[in-house]
C-alpha cells in the first residue's frame, strides 16, 4: 500500500508523515478505537475516469454507530462525507482505500474511557488491489467474540485481536481462518463474511454474531437481480458438506470463491458457477460497468469530479 499526501486529523489536513499520536493513547492499550475500511473505484465515463467511492454513506453509518457503541459522542454524516471527499481529491486517488478511525486519545491512564479525548483521524491511499481467485479455510480453534462480551456489531480495534489469533491459528494450513461463534454456528471468516450456494439459493449465518459487512449486503442485492434469492440463518459446520459452493465478501478482498474447508473439497473444488457470476457482477457493479444497478443504486456511489 502506498502513502497518501495528506492525512485529515482532528479537523486539519496534515502531512502524512506529521499524522501522529501520543504514545498513551487509549486506543494503543486497550483497543479503544472504532474504524472503517473503504474503497474508491476508477469509474469510466467516456474517456474520463473519475473516482468513486462504494457505499460512502453506509460504512459512515456503521462507524458513526460504532462510535456511539463506545460511548463517543457521533459526528454528523455529512460532515465526515464532505472531508472524505476533499481528502481523496487532495490526495488525488482514483483507485484506493479510505481508512476513518475514531479513538480515545491520551490525558491520564486507566482503562475507563469516560472523560478521555475523542480523535478522529481519516487516511486515504492508492491502492490497486491483487485479488486472489480462490482460497482455502481452515476453522479455527478460537471462536468468535461472543455478543454476551462486546456489542457485535460495532467494529472495535480492539476486537480484531480475535481476528489475529484466528489468523495465527490456521497460519501454513490455509489462507484464512473460518471462526465459529460461540454457540459453535459459523459465523464468518476473520475479516470477510461467508456464504454458501446450494443450487440457485445462497445462504449466510445470520446477524448477531458477526460483522454485518458491506459487501455482504451488496451481494444479497446483487444475487437478487440475477434471481438467486439468500437466506440467513444459522449454519451448522456438519452442514458444509452438502452444499456446492462457498465463498467470502469483504470490502478489501470482494468476493472471493472458498475451494476448500478444513481440507475438504466445496462441490468439485473449483470456482463454483454461481460464485463466477456473482464475483464478477461485483466487480462491474463497484467499477461503474453494470448499468441497471448502477442506476437503480444511485445512492451506492459518490463520484469525485
Ligand atoms: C470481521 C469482519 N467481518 C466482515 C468484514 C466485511 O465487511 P465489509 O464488507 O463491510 O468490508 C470485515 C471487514 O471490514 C471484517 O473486519
């Protein structure tokens, strides 16, 4: 990932390499911080390519809520939306990602966040992305935070420690980690959302023990408008079996097909039809090449001229 030019930090742009935090902060020990990832798509028009970002809106709505998930007093969408968008243009990005974070500065030590100093800061970077085809999972022996220890929903700092042992866990044994949640129903993979296919019908563990992600959302809207329909609900492991394709969404990763769990093979073990069409049904929509959606879903894309 490269640099950007500049970083907006608590109500100023500021050099990138000038972006910086003291070293008591809040956030760096005990993970009070709440964050969103973000894409900006090159979009053709004509012979023009102007940068969009995906879904602006709706992530700050999910950080807005995150914020108030830590007791943090929200900023208004539309404020946060107009700083993203200078900020892209002032960076000039067409193909990148937006990084917002919130956090608990520093003014003394303790772990109650009551009092303490709110920053806000928001990155945004070139960043052409490798996407891989097809990965294989492995479950991974920790589970998911269950949502009796932390508000699910919020995407906390903190939480993604889970995230990292998972990752550890299945490290040399697969591409990424699949995590149960605490009940033992899949729940999702340490930073992408799963779905599997069984004919033309997609299913997908439920909300209330994952991150409801963005991308996940999309491909329901997606799948629909090729008349594949999804249903939500808890899914066992043993299940995995009989179904005939799996495969993660995510906003860094999009959607990648899942040839194997746990060393077993999903359908034949190969990029399963359903997965090709809604991958690259994706990849039109985000890049502004599917023209039915990217008109019925207007609201979806903020275009920077
Ligand atoms: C734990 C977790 N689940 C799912 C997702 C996918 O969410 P989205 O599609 O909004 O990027 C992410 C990525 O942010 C994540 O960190």
């Amino acid at each position: 990932m490269k640099k950007g030019k500049y970083i907006w930090m608590n109500g100023k742009f500021v050099k990138w390499n000038d972006a910086k935090v003291h070293v008591l902060t809040h956030a760096l020990h005990y993970g009070g911080s709440v964050y969103e990832g973000i894409r900006v798509y090159p979009v053709r028009e004509g012979r023009k390519v102007v940068p969009t970002i995906f879904r602006l809106d709706d992530h700050l709505k999910r950080f807005v809520n995150s914020m108030a998930d830590i007791e943090m007093k929200p900023v208004p969408v539309a404020r946060l939306r107009k700083v993203i968008m200078e900020l892209v243009k002032k960076n000039g990005i067409k193909d990148g990602y937006i990084r917002p974070i919130a956090f608990y500065g520093y003014e003394r030590l303790g772990i109650y966040w009551e009092g303490l100093p709110v920053q806000i800061s928001i990155a945004a970077m070139p960043w052409g992305v490798y996407l891989p085809k097809e990965m294989k999972l492995k479950t991974s022996k920790w589970r998911r935070l269950s949502p009796d220890s932390v508000k699910i929903e919020a995407k906390v700092g903190g939480y993604y420690i889970n995230s990292n042992y998972a990752t550890a866990s299945v490290k040399g044994q697969a591409d990424e980690a699949l995590l149960l949640d605490h009940d033992g129903f899949i729940a999702e993979a340490a930073c992408a959302n799963i779905f599997f296919v069984k004919g033309k019908t997609l299913y997908t563990p439920k909300r209330g023990t994952i991150l409801p992600g963005l991308t996940r959302d999309s491909i329901i809207e997606l799948a629909r408008s090729f008349g594949f329909k999804t249903v939500e609900k808890k899914i066992r492991p043993s299940e995995i079996a009989k179904f005939d394709e799996a495969f993660t969404t995510g906003t860094a990763t999009e959607v990648t097909a899942v040839v194997k769990i746990d060393n077993k093979k999903i359908g034949n073990g190969k990029v399963g039809d359903v997965t090709a069409v809604l991958k690259d049904g994706f990849s039109d929509l985000v890049r502004g090449q599917n023209v039915h959606m990217n008109k019925a879903y207007k609201k979806w894309f903020h275009k920077i001229y």
